[in-house]
C-alpha cells in the first residue's frame, strides 16, 4: 500500500524513537516499537498485497488475486525488483486464461526482472512453453520446455512437461 522508499523511512523513524525510548529507560516501549519497524522493513522485502495476492490464488479465488493487484498502481516505484517479476508472474497467471498474447508479455516480464524460487521460474517457462507451441513455434516452446525442467528439482511439475513435449511432437 505505501511506496517502498515509505516503508524504509517510517522504519527508520520508528527505530530512531526505540532508541530514544531506551535512552529515557523504557526498555519495554523500545523493544516494541523495534518489532513495530520489523514489520515495515519485512514489508518492504515482502509486499502485503502480492501476499494477499498469493493467498487468494491458493483458493482458486482470481477475482480476488485480479483485485489486490489492480491496487498496485506503479509497480516500478512500488515495489522492489524481485517483487515487480512476481507482479508480472501473477498478472501473466491471471491472463493466460484470456489473452495468450498478454500473458507472454507478462511472463517474459516476470523471467526478465527474475523470480526468487526455481519453481516459480520453472512454471513461468513452461507456461511461455505452452504459448509458443500454441503458436506454432515448436523450437523456442522446446529450448522453453527443456530450461523448465532443469529448474523443476523437485519433480513437481514433471507431469505437465511430459504432456507438453507429448504436444510438441504433433506439432
């Protein structure tokens, strides 16, 4: 909700009164509001609405998820690098469903600013994956497909890739 550079200001306002208070010898005040700041600067590193954003795609819930999103009007100040690729990852989630040609922009996006977990990254890739073999551009959707199942350690998207490659080959 509030800009990131915000975020790291109240912060370090809050911490600047915790000292204080512990200066005056309030040490219960102090370690509070030190908690307090710890709050602000986890939200900096982790924004709430693309928190709350995950949470209502855990229940299949896209209106939801569509409308935490819409609150984020300038990704490029709001939000850090990483959370700009998670953004673009969410968005391109939301719309692969509508408009392919919209969601590889977004996913391309997302690969671009990079993601914090090779899952993610890998279900980004197989999902460019997918486009491009809708598309009929078998090369890219198979180097795509074969970068995904690199990332994927964990075997956890193992099914899709098989029928994914299985698609390629009618192509």
């Amino acid at each position: 909700m509030f800009n990131k550079n915000i975020k790291l200001i109240v912060a370090a306002s809050i911490v600047a009164f915790a000292i204080y208070q512990f200066t005056e010898g309030n040490i219960g005040n102090g370690i509070f509001l030190l908690l307090i700041a710890a709050i602000f600067i986890f939200f900096y590193f982790k924004n709430e609405l693309i928190i709350l954003a995950f949470l209502q795609l855990r229940k299949q819930n896209f209106e939801g998820a569509k409308k935490y999103l819409d609150k984020i009007t300038n990704p490029e100040s709001a939000l850090v690098k990483k959370q700009q690729g998670y953004f673009n990852y969410l968005n391109g989630l939301m719309v692969s469903q509508t408009n392919l040609n919209q969601a590889e922009k977004y996913f391309r996006k997302a690969i671009e600013l990079g993601l914090s977990m090779d899952q993610d990254l890998a279900l980004a890739k197989l999902q460019l994956a997918g486009i491009a073999a809708s598309k009929r551009r078998k090369i890219e959707a198979e180097k795509l497909l074969g970068e995904a199942k690199k990332l994927d350690k964990h075997n956890m998207l193992k099914d899709q890739i098989v029928m994914m490659k299985q698609q390629l080959k009618r192509i």
